[in-house]
C-alpha cells in the first residue's frame, strides 16, 4: 500500500471517487458534510501519529464558521 500511495502522489493520479477507473488501491477523494467511519475489528486509531483510545464508530461533521483565519 505505501509503494501505491507514493506512485499515487509522484504522479499525480489522485482521482474523484466516482471517476469510473477507480480502483479499489487508488486514492480518492470526494466533498461531504458529514462522514460515519465504521470500525467493528477496533483497529488501532492515531491522531498525528499519537496512538489514541479507538472506537467502533466515528462520526465526523464540518461545523462551517467555526473560526476565523487572520491573515496580516
């Protein structure tokens, strides 16, 4: 898997998810509000490379507006 993600990123061949040559090895992306992540085996979870309590269930939601960039 690393070799593939590291073809993936030299070559640019990162594709939306619904692009009908999507493979099962390739990176995809797509836009969403929200994301439930399912994990039944409790897979190992880590949050920038620190190691952290895992769960079964991950619910993820955008909160829009929720800070303010600065820029001077």
């Amino acid at each position: 898997m690393v070799w593939t993600v590291l073809k993936q990123i030299r070559k640019g061949q990162v594709r939306p998810y619904e692009d009908k040559k999507y493979h099962r090895t390739d990176i995809g992306y797509f836009q969403t509000k929200k994301l439930t992540i399912s994990n039944p085996a409790n897979a190992p979870l880590h949050i920038d490379g620190d190691p952290v309590e895992t769960a079964a269930l991950f619910e993820i939601e955008i909160i829009e507006k929720a800070f303010r960039l600065l820029m001077p």
